[in-house]
C-alpha cells in the first residue's frame, strides 16, 4: 500500500480485494488516509475525462514513454 492508512483499512483492503494481475508491481494507492476504490479499468479513452489524473500518472511516469503508452492504452 501507498501512503500511511489506519491499520482498520490496510486490513480491509487485504482482506476484501480479490487477487489480480499487474504489469508492474501491484501498488494499491491511498489519500487522505483512505484506501483507494477500484472502479475498473482505465485506457486512454476513460481518463480523457479525468486530465488532473493524467498529469498526476504523467509526473509519476520514470521517463518520457508516458505519452506513447497512454496512444496506446486501450482496454476495451
């Protein structure tokens, strides 16, 4: 887990989450102290509608692949 929870939530989400498959190592992000909420998959079409989070993924991205990867994001 990402960022500092209460122990009641790190529990809640080991508990509750089911299993999945990452391309990279599975991370599961907090803020303001609260897990995070799963709503599915996001491709390049889903975050048109959220730009702060494209910035937000752009600042985290290691180097300046970010663009290409997000041309090519596609989950549907």
């Amino acid at each position: 887990m990402e960022g500092d929870v209460p122990e009641d939530v790190g529990t809640t989400i080991l508990r509750r989450t089911p299993g999945f498959l990452a391309w990279q190592s599975p991370t599961w992000l907090t803020h303001c102290g609260d897990g995070a909420e799963f709503l599915g998959l996001a491709g390049a079409k889903e975050l048109e509608k959220y730009p702060d989070a494209v910035g937000h993924l752009r600042q985290r991205w290691p180097d300046d692949r970010f663009d290409d990867f997000l041309a090519y994001a596609d989950f549907t």
